[in-house]
C-alpha cells in the first residue's frame, strides 16, 4: 500500500488550508473539530509515491503538516517539507 493517502468523501477544497495528519483517525479528530484534513496511513509514507499529491499538491492554497511529535514523526515532516520546496 505504497503511497496511500486517507481523504475524506466529501473531498477537499484545494482553495481552503488542508492539515495533513498521520493517521486517518487523527484527520477525523481534525474535521470534527472544523478544519479540513487528510492523511498519509503511516509516517512512513514516502511523499514521492502519493498519487493524490502529484494530482492536487500544486492546486493547494496552504498546507499544514500535523504529523507526531516523535522520532517518526519528526521525520516524516521533513520529508515532506523537502518534498513541497
């Protein structure tokens, strides 16, 4: 499952901030509270590998990296800081 992204049925408005969590369960938590969010299904997602990203990364108006505050995660945010320069 190479480069699975979780996004929402409702879809996404690429001209609103989009959260990009680390887990599905984690982007829910987000949308209950009112943002918009998706999610890769595990830090260790290479951003490299996501579809959804190479069809709509470039139409996102702001995105917001929500990924864990540990060793994983700290990784996997530079990562796709790297990947969205």
């Amino acid at each position: 499952m190479k480069g699975l992204i979780w996004v929402p049925a409702s879809g996404v408005d690429t001209s609103k901030p989009l959260y990009l969590a680390e887990a599905p369960i984690k982007a829910m938590g987000l949308l209950e509270a009112g943002y918009q969010a998706i999610s890769v299904t595990s830090s260790n997602v290479n951003p490299d590998d996501c579809v959804w990203f190479k069809e709509n990364g470039k139409k996102l108006k702001l995105l917001c990296l929500a990924f864990d505050n540990d060793t994983a995660g700290k990784k996997a945010t530079d990562s796709w800081i790297n990947y969205c320069k």
